[in-house]
C-alpha cells in the first residue's frame, strides 16, 4: 500500500477586522491592574468571579460613549467618575506620570452584593485598576 502524505493546516494569521462593528465595542485592559491588600478579591463572596464575567461581557457590548452620556446606562451600572476626596485614597498612585490626572470611574458589579470596579477609560478601553468587593474606595 502506498503511503498518504497528511497534510495540516497552516496556522492563520490573527483576525484583524476592518469591520467598524468590532471596533466600537468597549474592550477592557489589564495594563495598569493593582491586586493589592485592600484591593483584591481573595475574601470575595464565592458568586463574585461569576458576575464580574457577566457584567464583563454585558459592558462589552456597550461602547464608551453610551455608558459615559446615557443616563440609563449610568444608572444601571452605577457609573460614575471618582471624586478622590470623597474617598479613602489619593488616587491611582502606581500609574505612569502621564496618566496621573485622568478621570477615574467605578461600576458596580450587581446592585450593592459585589463591590465595585474602578479604573479609567481612553477612548474605548476601560483600564481596570482595582477590585472593590467590599466597597472600600468610599468610607462608611
């Protein structure tokens, strides 16, 4: 019998979109992300990695515009930029000088039970700094 050559298929490229449909959808970054004593999830509640990957993918189909004009976008994901003095911080220290003055912003999670996100955007990429499970950027 007569051997068969197998043949495998060549790895493709990335997918890299022209389609303005994907570019308009708020992606999110890691880049600046902080797990820090106060800021973690290690004693979040055990639902809590569940509903951020949901509120992640709900927000995924949003872009930043929406959230950040639409009033019913803001309020239902309880959005809104951070005013440092009303809070327990100084700001996102740890950030390279050049984006030391940005806007922060927080959303929540769900409505009080899973804490807050805080970050920032530039354009349609929001930068997730911290987790807030247990709602400590604000004092009680």
């Amino acid at each position: 019998m007569g051997s068969k050559k197998l043949y495998t298929k060549r790895p493709q490229p990335p997918l890299v979109s022209n389609n303005t449909e994907y570019k308009q959808f708020l992606s999110f970054s890691w880049k600046h992300f902080e797990s820090t004593k106060k800021f973690n999830i290690k004693k979040a509640k055990s639902t809590y990695l569940e509903q951020l990957v949901n509120k992640l993918q709900e927000l995924s189909n949003k872009n930043s515009k929406e959230l950040l004009t639409n009033s019913n976008y803001k309020k239902a994901f309880r959005m809104h930029p951070i005013s440092w003095q009303d809070t327990t911080e100084n700001g996102f220290k740890n950030l390279p000088h050049y984006l030391q003055d940005i806007q922060p912003w927080q959303f929540s999670i769900t409505a009080n039970k899973h804490g807050r996100i805080h970050g920032f955007f530039i354009d349609n990429t929001f930068y997730v700094v911290w987790f807030d499970p247990d709602h400590l950027l604000y004092s009680k």
